[in-house]
C-alpha cells in the first residue's frame, strides 16, 4: 500500500536546520491499522505530512499504491491525494462556516463528484456515523466527540484506500475518545487502511501495529 | 463548487462583521469616489463628440510668433473663413461664429439683456448637430433678421406659444424673426448659446472689421469626409499671406511668422490654451484627477489586502485542509476572488446610495450639470459594474495568491509561513497609503494657498469699493448724461468708463511701432479704450507725464486722422527703453498719436501671466462698455440706493444692474479654485479609507498580540507602555509615508507652479501640517485599539492561548 525508504526530512531556517525525520523505512499493508507513537518532536507528525503527501521528503523513496511519488510535484500529489487519502485531525479542523453536511460533502466536491451522488454519499456516511439528525449544525454547536464524528466522515467519504489519523482522540475525553477508536477500528474492519499517530497506548492497543520513533528515527516496530 | 465558495464569503462576511464593515464601507467609498470621478472625466472627455460629423470638424487656431516667442490663438479674422472655403479644395464649408455681447431683448412687455446670442454663418445648423424641434436647419439662418432659439428662450419669451414667426427686437432696433426652435442643448457641448443669428449682423452692428491681419472670430472648417487634413494647415497660412494688408505695418511680409492649423473639433475643450507657451489646459486636469481617483480605489483596495492577509493565520487551517482534500491552488485563487467579489458587490450597493447622497454637493463643487437621472444611464451601470469588478480584483488579487500558497501541511503545524517575513509586504502597503494621503493633503493645502496668494496679491490698482454697470447695447449713448447727473453726489469719489473691466484687458495687438524701433522687436501689446480719469479711478499712479485731460483735445481718439494720445505702462515703458517717452508719437493698433503719460504696472489679467505691455487709448463714450464708480467706503446699501434713482430718472424704462469687482474677481480663478475644492473632498474621503484601514489593522495586531501583552503584563510591564509600543510600530510607517511623500510632492507642486507667472513659495507648513494630521490620525485610531488590549486581564488570555 504505501512504503518508504530511507526517508528523510530537513527543516531549514536561516541559522538553524532540523532532521525531523532520519531515514525511515517502513510497509505499510493493505488493510492494516498502524499506529505512530514516541515523544513530542520525534518526527511524528512529519512523517503523517510525508505520508498524506502533504508535503515532499527531503531525500528518500516515498512508494504509494505501486509508483515512486517522492517527487512529485504539488499539483500531482494533489491529484493522487484527493482520491486516495482521508485525514482525521487532532483539532478536528472542521470550517466554522460550513455546517455539518457541507464539511462532510467538501472532499467530493474537489473529486468533482455530479450533486446526485455527493448527496447520497453524503447522507449514508452520517447515517452509517448516527450525526445524520446534525446535518444543519455548524461546528461551534456541536460537542467535541461530535465534531470528530463528523471529521471522521469526512474522512471516509470519499472511500479513501488510507485514513492518516492524527492524534485522533487528543481533545476528547474517555468516553468519546473510545467512541472514536471503536469507529475508526469499524472502518479498518471494512477494509479501510489506517495509519494514526498517538501518544496512549490505550488507543495504540486498537491497532495491528505499533511503530515507534525517536528523535526522526525508528526504533521499533511491534505487532 | 461555486456554490460552497458563495457560501462560505457570505458566512464569513456575517460572522466577522467588524472586519467586514470596515471592508465593505472601505471600498464603497473608494467606489463612490472613483465614480465620481469617472463621471466627471467621462463628461469632460466626450464633450463636443456628439456631432455627426465631429471628426471631420475642426477649428481654425494660430501660433503667432513674438520676437521669437510663440503665442497661440484661438480666433480668426471675419473674412478669412470665406477666403479658405474659395480657395482651399479640402475644405467643405466653413463656419463662423461670434458673440454679439448682451444685447436688450425684447418681445411684448418681456424685455432681458441676454448675453449668449450668437452670430453664425447660415451652415452652422448644416455643420453641428444641433437639431432643429420646429424650422428648417438648411434655410432657418439664410434671411437677415432671421433668429433661432433653445426651448428656455422659447417659453422665457413666448410661454406655450408657437415660437416660429413671432418678432424679437434686439438693441431697440433690430427686429428678428424667429425661423427655427432647436431642441435643448446637449449638456456636453463647450459650444453654448441661447439664440443664433446670421453672421452678416456683425457687418450691420459694425463690428465686422474687413482686414485679414486682425483676429476676432472663431472660424470652423468641415473637411470633405475623404479629405487628407494634412496639407490644410499650410494653405490657411499661405491663403491669409496672400490676402493680409502689409501697409501702415512696421513687419516685412516675408517676416511674417504666424501659421494657422486646424485643431480638431473633439479635442477643442481638452486642449485647448491660449496665449504664451503651452499650458497644459483641461487635460491636465482629467489626467490628475483620473490619478487621483485611480489612487483613492487604491488605498481602499489596500485595507482589503491587509485585512485579508493579516487575517490569514485564522483561514490557514481552512487552506491547508481544503488542499489536503484536493483543493487546486487555481480553485482556491477563484475562491477568494469570489469573496472579493462578494464584499465589492456589498460595497457597491452600498456606494449606489453614498452617490445618489452625495450628487447635489459633486453637482456645486464640480460645477457639473448632472442629474440624478445618470444614475439609470446605462454607462453608469457599465462602469459601476466595471469598478465593482475591477476594485474586486485589485483588492482580491493579492490575498488570494498569498493565501492559496500555504502549505497544506500548514493544517497540521497551525503555521502558514506568514509570521516568517510576509508581514513587510502589508507594513510597505500602509507606508503607501499614507504616502498617497499626504500628497494629497499637501498638494490640496498648497493649491488653496496659491490661489489665496494670486487673490490677495497687491494687484497694483484698487478694487475696493468699485463699482461697476455694463452699458449694454446702446446705453454707453447715456453715459455723460449719468456721469453729469451723479457727479454732485458726495458718495462718489471718481467715475469712468472703459471697453474692458481693469482686471481682464483681454485685446492686444502686435502691430505696435514707433522711431527707433529695432525691426526684430515685435512685442505683443495689450490694449483698452477709456474715458477720461480712468487711472484716477482704479488708483493706478501716473508715474511719468499727465494723465489724459479734457484741456488737450488731441487726447481723444480721432476717427477722421486715426490720431489720439496714449497712456503706456511701466514694462512698455521699459521695452520703448527710451528716456524721452513722454511725448514721443508711437503707431499702434491702426492710431499714431503722442504718449502723455507713463502710468504704474497693475495686474489686468490673472497672476498665471506676467503683466504683458499695456497702451490705454481715450475713446469717446459710444465705444465705452463698462461704467466704472467709486464709491466712498461706508455703508453701500444707502449709496445704491441713491445711485438706482439718479438712473431711474436718467434712463427710465432700464433695469440698474451692478456689480462690485471685487467679487467678480474671484471668477478670474474659478478653475483653480474648483478644482481645489474637488481635491479637498477626495483628499477628506481618501483619508477616511486609510484611518478605516488603520483601525482594522491595529485591531487585528492587538488581537495577534494578545498572548504577548499578557506575558509582557505578567512581568510587569504597564498599560501604558504597552500602548506606546503599539502606537510606535503604527507611526514609523506614517513616519516613512511622510518622508516618501515629501520629495515627490515637493516636485509635482514646484511642477505645478511652473505654469503660474506670479507664485508663492513651497513652505515647510505645506508638508508639516498634513504629516502631523496623518500622525495624528493614526496614533488616534492605534491607541483606541492598543487601551482596549493593554486592558485584557493577563490571567484570562493567557489560559486561553
């Protein structure tokens, strides 16, 4: 599914530059549930940009579905991205103008999805979600586990082969943060593959693997 | 796609509404300014251009050469026009056209001095498109005594009657039949009248002067429609060489320099000049004004930017997810357009309403005749529209390329890059905001000042207390009898008579010569008829010689010899350049007579012009045009009162119609100051978007620095000083706008002045003033910000960060 190579990443300033990431290698199956753990600034959530094709790595080989996408360029990575990836935030990061069905339905739009089917699509993720009966409700009236609800639906709309979950359960509390890991282990059940940095290892336990990092490199991989 | 992208500008316009009032309301009165503007130019710009045949119409002008220096001319002499049309193949026809001056018009009981009659040759109505509503234009102006009138002359005169057919008598005398009723006179036509009349009434009037080498009139010439216009220019000179008299006159034919041209219809009002040089004229105006709305849509469109931009740490994770998602940067560009689009549209609704407000106040100060109905025109709504687009883009360009250039990643370190240097590109946009103010601040102040400077100069003569009374049609035939009956009366000091108000001597000659003169000294030389203790009156000193005297009757003007006596000025004085003057016979203007007095130097026209040679000729009362009294100072009211019985009793039956100098003398520069007055208004508007941009933006960094100004207040720091960092941060860029504006102001002022012959001087105040204004401002607007941040309790922000 996706696999890298000595993948590095060098943040520079004008005086000062920072490996975030030191040649990593991992595979990442079809279908597998991994999650990303180790100290704050060990390069975690660069490696979930590098990943989401957010951003490109300094040096080494990025292999998603097959091609070598370390070098390409934004416009490509786009294109592979908005297909392919779904994200789920710390912070939800849903638009505050937009209300709950428009944040669902925002990633068909850029995958030019005709109105008829986004809609349809739109309407079976809230229902598969239970957030149907807050479709007219805008981010701010809603709890936290809600707006991950949502974020999370967003996320699967548009059957991504990969959701890149980060720190999915960060601002929530037990309750809702269970909730979201029970969903997010539903959907990898559906077949969905999920890649999600974490500090607990209450919610790393969801997962099939667990990849440690520290100071930008691997240390340790376990089943 | 569209549809989410509308949705999200108008949620955001409603949710932020303090930023979106301040935007909205910014670029409205950009807008409203702009249009403003726009409609002003695209009035002066289209004036004359509604003829059919505008673009084979031109007017006869000329550069006549003085001692090498050129001086242009607008007018032509009476028989040249029909010489042209003869001789010349190019020409189709031509047209002359002149003002009668204020004749008494008369019909039944209605009697009116009208000023706008003209006499025009019969193809007027063929050549300009001045429609006809009753007459035929091919023959309405073919008989003497045929008149034409506008519709306002019809019902002044005639009420709901049919016009056509009835008699108006003009001068007492003259009776005219109405032939034609043209329709109401388009507002953008420079060429105004109330009636026209046939040409050959300047023959009757005797006004007609049968010599090609003196200039009176406007001559229009119509080309054939495949006609070169090229080669005409030389065969006007070359038809009026061969026809000018050379006899009686100093100048060798071959030293004959003038040389005529055609200056086309359509451009005629934008450019027209006259006299020394090359001023500029209206179309200087329509460029700086153009700048100047361009700059205010400017300023307006730079609060957008910097709001925008500024703001952009809180749309950040908005870019970065919808990048992530797939957005394309070309999708997000279009999507903060569209927001720009939004707020212009807002913002044009809104300036719709600041123009139909402000119409009446542009109408006085512009001295436009525009209605309310331009509103509805369909250029208007064009160029609305256009504006609303243009200012969209301008305002939406900048911040949706900045902001569709985040990183996606962004979304995941909350970091758009912006903090990292991009602050500079707003800091340089505010500097530029404020540069623009203070010139315009400056340049406003400095035009008032000049045009108090020319208004209150020492003008050599004395205005105060002078009355005058024009003498229209055959009332100068009643002068003496006036002159007699009110010279008992204690209130007055002095009376005179002249052919021209002393501060516009408007007539000058070049055909000036006397023994001795070198025959390449061809000065141009200003000249007046008047009566007798003119320069008693005016209070201008004879400083050599006598002034004309009723003991010397060779003084007066002497039709039969073509002799008279001469009062010259000080720098004709000094161009005769001999010790002997008084005295000494000159020849000018077709009479040869002595000089018997040197008289003082005043200004007889506006201070844009050095004071030209002057030669006053004594003329008896039948040439005369103006009465001129002096009264006492003191209370006027009684004095006039006195001064309408005496006339009454003189001439019953005629209206007393006065006026003061004084006050007409402002006329001399109304353009000057309208154009101030204009300026003065936009500057106000333009200055009113910078505070307004000035009080978001200081806002937004008082809100950016809330998590600072708690930690700076948790070690100690006091409100006080918190302020004063804000309002420094704001001043400096004020402080730079000042020193950038200053030497470009500096140089288009000293540009400005250029064209003025008598100038006051660049003072610092011009550019102090509006610097401490502009500081003023800011600190102001930056303060009321900075207390209200400085005021945040230290405990609450920082928990909340």
């Amino acid at each position: 599914m996706i696999q890298t190579i000595e993948l590095t990443k060098v943040f520079r300033t004008d005086e000062v530059e920072t490996t975030a990431l030191n040649k990593v290698s991992l595979w990442i199956k079809k279908g597998e549930f991994a999650a990303i753990m180790g100290p704050s600034g060990c390069g975690k959530s660069t490696l979930l940009t590098l990943l989401g094709l957010l951003d490109n790595p300094t040096s080494g080989q990025l292999i998603f579905d097959g091609k070598e996408v370390s070098k390409y360029s934004e416009k490509q990575r786009t294109l592979l991205r908005k297909s392919n990836i779904g994200f789920v935030f710390q912070s939800f990061n849903l638009i505050d103008e937009l209300n709950v069905f428009e944040n669902i339905e925002l990633p068909l739009l850029y995958q030019k999805v005709p109105v008829a089917n986004r809609k349809k699509m739109t309407e079976e993720v809230m229902e598969r979600m239970s957030i149907s009966h807050r479709r007219k409700h805008f981010p701010q009236q809603l709890s936290g586990g809600q707006q991950q609800r949502v974020a999370i639906c967003r996320a699967v709309v548009g059957n991504p082969l990969l959701i890149l979950a980060d720190e999915p359960t960060g601002n929530l509390d037990s309750a809702n943060g269970e909730d979201v890991m029970n969903l997010l282990k539903q959907l990898n059940s559906e077949g969905t593959s999920i890649v999600m940095v974490t500090h607990s290892p209450k919610d790393a336990s969801y997962a099939g693997r667990i990849i440690k990092l520290f100071d930008g490199h691997l240390v340790a991989e376990t089943e | 796609m569209l549809n989410n992208y509308l949705l999200i500008a108008i949620r955001n316009l409603i949710r932020q509404k303090g930023y979106s009032f301040i935007n909205i309301i910014g670029l409205a009165l950009g807008i409203s300014a702009a249009m403003f503007i726009f409609i002003w130019v695209a009035d002066e710009v289209s004036m004359n251009r509604f003829h059919l045949n505008t673009d084979r119409i031109y007017r006869v002008e000329q550069d006549q050469d003085y001692d090498g220096k050129t001086y242009h001319v607008n007018v032509t002499p009476y028989p040249s026009g029909e010489g042209w049309k003869k001789e010349i193949p190019e020409i189709e026809t031509t047209v002359r056209a002149t003002q009668t001056g204020a004749l008494l018009t008369k019909y039944g009981e209605k009697a009116f001095y009208e000023n706008g009659i003209a006499c025009v040759d019969s193809t007027f109505l063929q050549v300009f498109t001045f429609p006809l509503l009753k007459g035929d234009p091919n023959t309405a102006l073919r008989e003497p005594y045929s008149i034409v009138l506008t519709p306002e002359m019809a019902l002044k005169y005639f009420g709901t009657d049919d016009p056509i057919g009835k008699v108006i008598i003009l001068d007492n005398k003259y009776n005219f039949k109405v032939t034609g009723l043209l329709k109401k006179l388009p507002v953008n036509t420079s060429l105004r009248f109330d009636f026209l009349i046939p040409f050959d009434f300047t023959r009757t009037t005797g006004a007609y002067v049968d010599h090609w080498g003196s200039n009176n009139i406007y001559t229009f010439a119509m080309l054939y429609k495949e006609a070169d216009p090229g080669p005409v220019d030389s065969k006007l000179t070359e038809c009026v060489r061969n026809n000018i008299d050379f006899t009686g006159s100093d100048r060798d034919p071959s030293q004959w320099k003038t040389k005529f041209m055609l200056a086309p219809l359509k451009k005629m009002y934008l450019h027209e000049y006259f006299g020394f040089g090359h001023p500029a004229g209206r179309i200087q105006r329509v460029i700086i004004f153009s700048m100047i709305g361009i700059f205010i849509l400017l300023i307006a469109a730079i609060n957008y930017m910097n709001l925008s931009t500024a703001r952009s740490s809180r749309r950040s994770r908005e870019i970065g997810l919808r990048k992530a998602f797939g957005s394309r940067r070309g999708q997000l560009i279009m999507q903060f357009l569209g927001e720009s689009v939004v707020t212009s549209i807002a913002a044009m609704v809104i300036s719709v309403v600041i123009i139909g407000l402000l119409l009446d106040p542009f109408r006085l100060v512009s001295g436009k005749q525009i209605s309310a109905d331009i509103l509805l025109t369909g250029n208007f709504i064009l160029g609305m529209i256009g504006m609303t687009l243009i200012t969209a883009i301008i305002a939406g360009i900048y911040p949706s390329l900045y902001l569709s250039g985040f990183k996606p990643m962004a979304i995941l370190t909350g970091d758009p890059g912006d903090s990292k240097g991009k602050g500079w590109f707003r800091k340089v946009l505010v500097v530029f905001q404020f540069s623009i103010s203070i010139f315009l601040i400056s340049s406003t102040l400095f035009i008032f000042r000049q045009v108090s400077y020319m208004q209150n100069r020492d003008l050599g003569y004395n205005q105060k207390d002078l009355l005058y009374v024009r003498l229209f049609g055959d009332l100068n035939t009643r002068y003496s009898a006036l002159k007699q009956a009110i010279k008992g009366n204690p209130d007055i000091i002095t009376v005179s008579a002249g052919i021209h108000l002393p501060m516009n001597i408007g007539s000058n000659s070049g055909s000036i010569s006397w023994d001795g003169k070198s025959p390449d000294l061809h000065p141009l030389v200003s000249v007046s008829r008047v009566d007798y203790n003119y320069s008693a009156l005016i209070q201008v000193p004879i400083i050599a010689g006598r002034d004309f005297s009723e003991e010397f009757s060779s003084d007066m003007y002497n039709p039969e010899t073509s002799s008279g006596g001469m009062l010259i000025n000080e720098s004709l004085a000094k161009i005769i350049g001999r010790e002997d003057i008084i005295g000494m016979n000159i020849s000018f203007s077709g009479v040869t007579g002595p000089v018997v007095g040197v008289i003082r130097d005043f200004h007889f026209l506006s201070m844009r012009t050095e004071i030209p040679p002057l030669v006053l000729f004594l003329f008896p009362e039948s040439r005369m045009r103006y009465m001129m009294i002096r009264l006492r100072p003191g209370e006027r009211g009684p004095m006039i009162e006195k001064l309408r019985t005496t006339w009454n009793s003189v001439i019953p039956g005629y209206p007393f119609e006065y006026s003061f100098i004084e006050d007409d003398y402002d006329q001399v520069y109304q353009n000057e100051t309208r154009s101030g007055s204009l300026m003065a208004y936009f500057t106000v508007m333009a200055i009113l978007i910078a505070c307004l941009g000035l009080i978001g933006l200081s806002s937004f960094m008082a809100e950016r620095r809330t998590r600072e100004i708690a930690v700076r207040k948790t070690f100690g720091s006091s409100n006080w000083e918190i302020v004063l960092s804000m309002v420094t941060q704001f001043t400096k860029l004020v402080l730079t706008g000042v020193a950038i504006a200053i030497p470009f102001t500096w140089y288009y002022l000293h540009e400005w002045l250029k064209d003025y012959a008598y100038r006051t001087t660049l003072s610092w105040w011009v550019f102090v003033l509006p610097a401490l204004l502009a500081l003023a401002l800011a600190t102001l607007m930056v303060s009321l910000q900075a207390i209200r941040a400085s005021k945040t309790n230290p405990a609450v922000s920082l928990r909340h960060q």
